[in-house]
C-alpha cells in the first residue's frame, strides 16, 4: 500500500529505474567506476554505453510483483550466428548483428583485472560478490542453493502441496512437463493434418512421456 493507505500502484517503468539504481553499484564494483558510469537502462535493457549486456521481464499481480533479471556473463560467439535478426527491436540496437550488438560482463571484467579470460567462463564469483555487496545494502540476504529451495519441506514446496502438488516440486515438475508434451503432439497433429499424404508418425500422449520423462524406480 501507499504512504495514505491507498493502492500502490506499479509502474513497469518505474520498476526498471528502481532496479538501475539496485544494480548500479554492483556494475561499478565488478567493471570500475569509468565503465559503471556508463551502465543504464535502454528500452528495457540492461547496457553498458551502447552495448546490452542484461534483459528483464516483470509479472504484477494485484497484491504482488517480480523483476526477474538475467545477467549476460559469458558466451559462445559461434552461438550467435544461428540467430536471425528480429523483426522487432530497440531503437538504440540501430539493427546491428547479435556480436556488435552483446558484450558479456566477462568480457567488461577481463578488460579491468588481470585475469586469465578462459577462467573467468566457469568461474564468476567476482560477478556474486558484487551483487550480494549491493543488495546487502538495501535487503537482508540469505544466501541458499537450488537443491534447498526444491527439497520437500522447503517453502515453495510447502506452497506447491497447497496447490494440490502433494510431492511437492517433484510432482508439479512433472505436471507441467505432461503438459509441455501434450502441447507438443498437437503441434505433431497440426503438421501431420498439413502434409497429409505424408508418412509421418505421431506418437501418443502416453508415448511422449514414456519416452521424455526418468524412469520411476
């Protein structure tokens, strides 16, 4: 709620400002305050000068909300080139091709520090430590792993058996993976009814998930 006990209202953009300034101490300890100086949102990125380097997405409710940010820290360029030019982008991109378009904080990082590039591909704990030193600023932040947040008497699992998930993260897991492969022989239905004569098999719900999902021992 707002200051008057009124409905607070979220503003996507507002929301991309709030989390520049979140994130802009961590950019200038990872990079140095030369290159942190230049970190920014554009048209809903994140960027360093001209170059992206991080992109969002949002989800408001009525009574909550999440920014999810992902980070760009390395990367295979050979990767790139199997990706076509989107029809929509920002203005700023000025239709330049993913290479001169993307910088990877790594390679931001390398151009700072003298440390072996190669190394820095597996190993980005100088990226964590600059977002916890950040975060720790403003929130209290605990740090956990993904194998306690999924395991059985963790809250999100407790929140998923309320939902009607009684194992918890396992069984909704392989609910929406049912789902995922339904959705799939659809897709298999619509291409068979286009090429009709064709000989083209589509496997059965049962089938898909037999042959996609682990085996239960």
């Amino acid at each position: 709620k707002s200051q008057d006990g009124g409905p607070l209202l979220i503003d996507p953009k507002q929301l991309m400002k709030w989390s520049e300034g979140i994130y802009r101490p961590a950019i200038q300890k990872l990079v140095g305050k030369d290159l942190g100086n230049k970190f920014g949102c554009r048209e809903n990125d994140y960027v360093i000068g001209d170059s992206k380097f991080g992109g969002n997405a949002q989800a408001i409710t009525r009574g909550d909300w999440v920014h999810h940010t992902s980070f760009l820290w390395g990367m295979n360029p050979r990767h790139m080139e199997y990706l076509t030019q989107p029809e929509k982008q920002p203005v700023y991109r000025q239709n330049r091709d993913h290479l001169s378009f993307i910088k990877t904080l790594k390679e931001y990082y390398t151009e700072t520090h003298e440390i072996d590039h190669d190394e820095l591909l597996t190993n980005n704990t100088a990226f964590w430590e600059a977002i916890e030193f950040t975060l720790s600023s403003s929130f209290d932040v605990n740090i956990t792993s993904l194998t306690s947040i999924l395991k059985n008497d963790s809250p999100l699992s407790e929140a998923l058996k309320l939902a009607g998930f009684q194992n918890g993260f396992e069984e909704w897991a392989t609910h929406e993976q049912e789902k995922l492969l339904c959705d799939q022989e659809k897709k298999l239905d619509m291409v068979f009814m286009k090429r009709r004569g064709a000989k083209t098999r589509v496997l059965s719900t049962e089938e898909l998930i037999s042959n996609h999902l682990p085996r239960q021992h």
